[in-house]
C-alpha cells in the first residue's frame, strides 16, 4: 500500500470513529460493530481505488 492510499485509509478511519463516537455522546458506550462494518467499507473503498489506479496506470 503506497504511503497516498494509507494516508486516506488513515484519515477515513478516523473519520468513521469520530462519527460513530459522536452518535450519543451522553453515553460513552460504543457501537465496535458498525466501527467494524465502516473500517471494512473504508478498507475496501482505500483498496478499490487503488486497484482502479494502478489499472488506470497501465493503460495510459
């Protein structure tokens, strides 16, 4: 994983903490499942679009 695409998935995941965090923040309780599912979707979305880049690449 090149230091873009790291970076962005970096940045994403904190994004989706943050967020997922700030759902009710009276509660300190935290949904680790749907922090799962968003790492997983950010994880795939980082990887897709790195795949699309490099396939990109190729052809130019």
């Amino acid at each position: 994983m090149d230091r873009t695409a790291r970076q962005e998935l970096e940045d994403g995941l904190n994004f989706q903490y943050v967020r997922l965090y700030n759902v009710n923040p009276t509660s300190h309780e935290f949904n680790f499942d749907a922090w799962a599912k968003a790492v997983r979707e950010q994880l795939l979305a980082v990887l897709s679009k790195q795949q699309t880049d490099k396939s990109d690449g190729a052809e130019g």
